[in-house]
C-alpha cells in the first residue's frame, strides 16, 4: 500500500468558485445532516467547560486515565491482549488539505503516530482530499512539512482520492441492493424535508426509483450529463431515524471541477461521510481516532460498511474498523478552526498561515516553538472523553522549560536608553566574560564589549522611583550584568523634559560583578554597548484574542470582535550585542530578563529579526499590578 506521490505527478492547482445554482448551498464535504444536527443542537464537544479545563490542564483528565494509560491506549491493550485484530495496530493521521495544521492536529498526530510507535504498529498520513474545491497543492506540502517536523514518521503516505474508483463501486453496489438512490431534487429541497430533531422527516419523491434507474442516472451523473445541483445520489435509510445523519444521507454530489489529484476524470464527489468510514477500510484501520463530533456519525459510518458487506461471502466483505472518538484540544485565547484561520490570512488580518501569531504548526515553528516543547504538552494534556479548554499558559510553560535547558542566553535591549559612564576612558573597549546557559556548563562562555556608552532598558530607570523599585535611579547602584557596578549621578533632557540620556559612574573594583569591599546591590540589570550594537528589528507578540474564548461575542457581533489590537507591537531599533548581527531562522536564544526569541525568516545578514517567542514570568509587572489594584 505504499503509494508515494513522487511517482504520481498532480497538476498545479487553481481554486475555482463554485459552480452553484443560485440559493444553492455550497456543498462543503460535510453532510448536510450533520451541519444540521450541530445547528439545532451544538454537540458538547463545540461547547467549553472551563471547570473540566482545569483538571486537563493539570494532565489529569479523566478517571479512567488509570495507571498513566488514557483510554485509548487502555482499548488498545484490551484488543491486543483478547487478539481482536491479531495483535495488529494500524492508525492514521487524515487532514483535509483545505489549510495548514494547527495545534488541536498536533494533539491527533500526538495520538495517533504515537500509539503506533508504542504498540509496534503503523500509522499512515493520509490526505483526505474528497473536495475538489478547496484543497491546495500549499496544503499538501505544508502538512506533511508540519507532520515531520513534530517529528512524525509516516508509514504510507496516501489519498483519498485514490480510492474514488472503489467507492464509485461501492455505490453502485449498494444501488443494486436497493439501498441508494438519485434523487432530483435541490439541495435546498433536501434540507426542507430533512425533519428536525423532533420531527421525522419527508421521504424524496425519487426515492422509489428502480435499482436499474438509478444505475443509469448514476452512471449519467458520472458521465458529465448533469449540471451541479441538479442530482444527488443518497443513502435509502430511514427518514424517520433519531439520528439526522442516517436520514438518508447524501453520498455523492455533482461538481464540475477538477481535481488536484484526479484530474477531470470525476464530476461526481464523495461526501466526506460516505467517503471517511472506507478509507480506514481500505488501509485496514484497527482504532480510527478521531474527534467527539464524529460520534453521531459512527452509526452511518457503520451502515456503510455493513451495506457493503451485506450479501458478501465472508472472504469478499470489507475491513470493518473500530471507530474511538476523543475530546479535541481547546485552548484559551486560540482559535481551532480551519475555515476561521483562513479568514484571518485571507482578510490579511495576519501576515500569512505562519504568521506567529496563528496557532498553526507553523505558526508555532516561526514563533520559536520546539518540537519537543509541543510533544510533551500533548503528552502532558493526554486524551479523555469529554471536552474541556486548555490554559494556552500551559502550553507556553513548556516551552520555557525545553528553552530554558538549551537557549543561549544573550542580552538585548528592546527599548534603548543611553547611558554614559562618565568615568570611563573614551574610546576603551572591554570584554567581559558572559556565561551562555547556567543550565549548561557545557555551554561555556562568550566575550561580551563593554564600553564608555551602554543602552540600558528605559524600564530599568526611573527619574522618581516607585515604592520597592530597586534599579537604577538618580544616587541608586545597581549591578550591570557581567560588568561593573554603576552609580546613576545625573540625568539629561532635552527642551520638552524628556530624558535623553543618564550618566553614571562605574567602580572599576566591581569588574565581573562583585565588590571586594562586600557591598551589595539590589538589583542586577542588562545592557548592550553602544558602539558594537547590533540593530535589529523585535516583534513582540500577545494573543491573537483578547477574550479566553474567542468565539464568545454578544449578540449580533462575530469572533473577529474579539481580536487583540495589541497582539503584535514591532520594535525597529532594538539593540543586541554584537554577537547576534548574523543569525540563521530558527535560530533561539534567551535575552536576559526578557524572554526567548527566536530568529525571524526574515531576517537579513547584519539585521536581524527576532520574535518573542514566549516572554519570561515578570515579577515587576505583576508587582506593579498589585499596586494598582491597592
Ligand atoms: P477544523 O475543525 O479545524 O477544520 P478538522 O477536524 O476539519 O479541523 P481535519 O483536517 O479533518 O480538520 O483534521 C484531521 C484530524 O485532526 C482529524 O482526525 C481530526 O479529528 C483531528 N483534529 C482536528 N482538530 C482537532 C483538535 N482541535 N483537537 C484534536 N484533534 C483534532
Ligand atoms: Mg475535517
């Protein structure tokens, strides 16, 4: 089952609009059963328990997490000890290509490579890329990209177009059996008589249609005879059933476009229902994982696959997989959406699918994140059964942990403030030891110039010192890191009154940090010297969404309205040490007493760029925020 795309060249792809007849509702690879079933009645799974957060975020989830072993993993166990699937373990991994992965993937991938990997199994990526419409070539390569990097290791890479020719069979197979039909009516038509939760629903008027009718439509159908909109092909279940997704569901819609994959070869697409449950067939599934939304389909998913085998000598029927559903990840001020994420890149409300700010894994990459710092969130989340939203603190938390055990320290300034030391030779350059990581002896040390003019960070002086502020101000000393003790004595300003500069003095005994005569200080403070600085650009980043949830908006008032304004702040002219004028993307670093930044792609050689990846806790800040509050 190795299908590698090298040997199966796709055209590129253009995204056409839709052909639709007018009020016709664009058919989106979701049965229209379920929009409705979700619409009447948001699944809990859309709803967030922030109480439930709570006890996700602490990696204890649920009950039945038992032992370290989440339920998955525990129904795993169960089928290899009782040789259900002859001790065989096949997941997979199977985004649409209709946008990049996000973190809420990254807990799928999490699950599915990993339970692959403990259990001696295989997990395949697989693109489920039944709609021709919105799936892009950028997709495809971003995801598997994204995959590998988290550090994934496909077994197969596969799509699900290239199973359309047997589920074509499928359906003509469940034509013959009286169990599907085409049915002339209008999308819209369909929905009408679909019931409510409630009510049962109308039976089409096309219903009744012979298996040799059908059979000719479908064919017709395939054969280009009819416009988009005109015909659908359905399942023959049961208007009437509880479930709105077995009120026979549409299984195949005509859409005149072509296909990354295959071509123009199709006119007639599988709806993602009909098309997901064979799939796992087809690659011989043992735990098809996925999401709590889908639990109302397993039924469907089921009757497809039974109405396929219906009839079948046991030796002909089809792999019947195991469906498991879990909760998908939500995380405070973060948007899991796909069709969201690609309004926001669309309306250029950010600068790109991996515009730091987004939480795709890209999103995350460019922003500084490890691989290693997502892995052990999901490890730490696990997976349960209900749906809670995780603090997005607790995924930031582990990237400092992983950072902090490896980054480079480095001083930077971000918002410079000159400062002269008065008593220092003009024209004299010291270097200075500087340790790179106190978590890492082996890490050594670097040569650090200091000189008669430093940058200070304009925070770390206040003409008119707070209560408890203990850095530099007029008579205070305070330590420069890895340097002197300075004393501030004056302070400069311009016409208006704003200060320009401060001067200090220095005490040349104190060099490497410490006085011989034991006098102390109370606060050590970081600084760049002038001369050798390097310029670089800073972007700081807060939450995309000012609100813990961002789909919770009053009335009348979408999700957009609850974007941060302030979620990026971008510093031209900060100032590093020189250390830091060329770097590679990706590269990390922590500047001292700021937080971990990572180099921006866009960096260019003697001016980098920089984002803050994740900011270090700042006691200051929640010290000044108490005394607001007083
Ligand atoms: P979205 O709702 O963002 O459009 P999706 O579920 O449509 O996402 P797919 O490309 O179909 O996206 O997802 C691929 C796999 O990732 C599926 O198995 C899906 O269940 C899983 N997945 C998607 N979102 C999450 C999430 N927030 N948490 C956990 N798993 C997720
Ligand atoms: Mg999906």
């Amino acid at each position: 089952m190795k299908t590698e795309r090298a040997e199966n060249p796709r055209r590129p792809i253009r995204i056409p609009p839709p052909k639709m007849a007018d009020g016709v509702a664009s058919p989106d690879g979701t049965a229209e059963a379920t929009k409705q079933n979700l619409e009447a009645q948001p699944h809990p799974s859309k709803k967030i328990d922030m109480n439930a957060a709570k006890q996700a975020g602490n990696g204890q989830g649920a009950e039945d997490q038992r032992e370290g072993l989440d339920f998955v993993r525990r129904i795993v166990e169960e089928d290899n000890r009782t040789g259900k699937w002859g001790g065989r373990v096949a997941t997979r991994f199977p985004p649409e290509p209709n946008g990049y992965l996000h973190i809420g993937h990254a807990k799928s991938i999490a699950l599915n490579f990993g339970i692959a990997e403990e259990y001696g199994g295989e997990c395949n990526l697989r693109y489920d890329d039944t709609n021709p419409a919105k799936e892009e070539e950028e997709y495809v390569k971003s995801i598997e990209e994204d995959v590998r990097w988290l550090g994934a290791r496909p077994a197969n890479i596969l799509w699900a177009s290239d199973y359309f020719d047997t589920m074509y069979e499928y359906a003509q197979d469940l034509i013959r059996k009286g169990l599907a039909y085409v049915d002339d009516q209008t999308a819209e038509q369909i929905r009408q008589s679909r019931g409510t939760l409630t009510a049962p629903g109308r039976e089409s008027p096309f219903r009744n249609r012979t298996p040799a009718e059908n059979l000719d439509l479908f064919d017709r159908m395939r054969k280009g005879e009819f416009p988009d909109g005109s015909k659908v092909l359905r399942a023959k279940i049961d208007m009437a059933s509880p479930n709105l997704n077995l009120r026979d569901p549409v299984m195949y819609r005509i859409l005149h476009e072509s296909h990354h994959n295959t071509g123009d070869k199709w006119c007639v697409y599988p709806m993602y229902d009909w098309a997901h449950g064979f799939e796992d067939s087809l690659e011989k599934i043992t735990h098809s994982i996925c999401t709590l939304e889908f639990e109302n389909h397993r039924p469907l998913y089921d009757w497809f696959i039974d109405a396929v085998n219906l009839n079948r000598a046991e030796r002909d029927r089809i792999w019947h997989p195991q469906q498991i559903e879990f909760a998908r990840l939500n995380l405070t001020y973060t948007m899991l959406s796909k069709r969201k994420l690609l309004q926001l890149v669309n309306e250029k409300t950010v600068s790109g699918w991996d515009d730091p700010r987004m939480p795709t894994i890209s999103g995350f990459r460019r922003k500084g994140y490890t691989p290693e710092s997502i892995r052990a969130f999901a490890k730490h989340i696990g997976v349960n059964k209900f749906n809670s939203t995780v603090d997005v603190g607790v995924l930031e938390n582990f990237l400092r942990e992983d950072l902090n055990k490896r980054a480079p320290r480095r001083m930077a300034v971000l918002r410079p403030l000159k400062v002269v030391i008065t008593n220092y030779p003009e024209g004299q350059v010291d270097q200075l030891d500087a340790i790179n990581n106190p978590e890492d002896p082996a890490a050594g040390t670097r040569k650090v110039p200091f000189g008669r003019v430093l940058y200070i960070e304009q925070d770390d002086f206040r003409e008119t010192p707070p209560p408890k502020y203990f850095r530099l101000f007029p008579g205070n000393e305070v330590r420069l890191r890895y340097a002197y003790y300075v004393k501030c004595t004056a302070v400069v300003k311009d016409a208006s009154g704003a200060i320009t500069e401060i001067h200090c003095t220095y005490d040349p005994a104190t060099r490497g940090g410490d006085s011989p005569d034991g006098r102390k200080v109370k606060s050590t403070i970081h600084w760049v010297a002038a001369d050798s600085a390097a310029d670089a650009e800073v972007r700081l980043y807060e939450h995309l969404f000012a609100k813990a949830d961002p789909d919770d908006v009053p009335e009348g008032q979408d999700w957009r309205a609850n974007l941060n304004p302030k979620s990026l702040e971008v510093i031209s002219h900060a100032k590093l040490e020189p250390g830091l004028r060329e770097v590679m993307a990706g590269e990390k670093f922590q500047f001292e007493r700021l937080g971990y930044f990572a180099a921006d792609p866009d960096s260019k050689p003697g001016r980098p760029v920089f984002n803050r990846a994740v900011s270090l806790k700042d006691t200051w800040a929640k010290e000044a925020q108490k005394g607001q509050q007083k």
